[in-house]
C-alpha cells in the first residue's frame, strides 16, 4: 500500500523523496514518522518495475533525485484504486489466538483477560476521540481516526459476547 500512496503523489507530480515523506507524514496528521530509507527503497522498485521514473537529477553534488509516475505507473494506480478492498476473513485475531491457546494450555482466568483487553482499548479509544477532535480540521486524519475507533467499538462489543459465552462455558462446566 505504501508504495501506492507514493505513486498517487508522483501522480500529482514530481517529487524527490524529502518532498514525499513531508506529504504523507503531512496526511497522516504527524502521528506516523516514515523513514528515508523506505521511502528511497520503495522509489528504487517502483523505478525497477518501471511505475516511477527519474525525472531530474540535481547538479549540486548530493545527487538527489525528482521522480515521476511512468504511464505503466499510471496504469497500475488508477487499478488499485478501482479495485474493491476485501476484507481479511481469517481468523487472525491476536487476542483471539491469546484466549484460545490460553484455553488449550489450561492456563489463568481467560475471564480477567478479556478484562484487561477491555481497558486497554478503552485507553486506545480515548486517545483515538482525543486525536479525532484534535484533527477535526484534517478531514482525512479524523477519518483515519473515526475508522478506527468504530473498529474498537465493535471490538469492544465483541469482548462483551466473548464474557458471555466464557461465563456460560464456566457455569456449565
């Protein structure tokens, strides 16, 4: 993904890669740092694939680079853009793999877990409201935010249904 947020920029227009980390740390609001190097590294392949081309080289000895977006590159933007996202359907939940091996190895009070899950996306949502209000002038930062505090709140309803059916499973055992 990250390679296409560069790609959606050089489709604007040509970048050297300060430019590029100063843009997207810009649209993230300054809550993510990007590091040189990924940036340097993601132009070298995109350059490799031919999706982003040197464009100009400066003369004054440091040799920095303004890149732009191939019509390959073009090509490749405008259909990751159009194509749909998928959500992930695999049961990759981290706290979820915590319960059942906690389960399977008989080991602690799944219950106090669950507890303790909670409160640590309860802190995650008031500082994701904090930053939402903070951001409100940044339409795309709030909305990054927004986003993920509807998935905590469905997380958070989800922890709910997993203290229901643990509690039955105790009750009847």
């Amino acid at each position: 993904m990250f390679a296409y947020t560069i790609l959606g920029l050089l489709a604007r227009q040509p970048h050297h890669g300060y430019d590029l980390k100063r843009a997207i740390e810009q649209a993230l609001g300054g809550s993510r740092e990007i590091n040189f190097g990924q940036i340097y590294t993601t132009l070298g392949r995109l350059e490799r694939d031919g999706l982003a081309e040197v464009q100009s080289e400066a003369d004054d000895g440091r040799g920095k680079k303004t890149y732009r977006i191939t019509a390959a590159g073009r090509r490749e933007l405008e259909a990751w853009l159009d194509q749909p996202v998928v959500k992930n359907e695999s049961f990759k939940d981290a706290f979820l793999v915590k319960l059942i091996v906690r389960h399977l190895a008989g080991y602690g009070d799944a219950l106090a877990a669950i507890t303790r899950q909670r409160q640590a996306y309860l802190k995650q949502l008031r500082g994701l409201t904090a930053l939402a209000a903070e951001k409100a002038d940044q339409p795309f930062v709030s909305l990054l935010a927004e986003g993920a505090i509807l998935h905590l709140q469905a997380d958070l309803r989800w922890l709910d249904l997993c203290d229901e059916r643990l509690e039955s499973l105790e009750s009847s055992s």
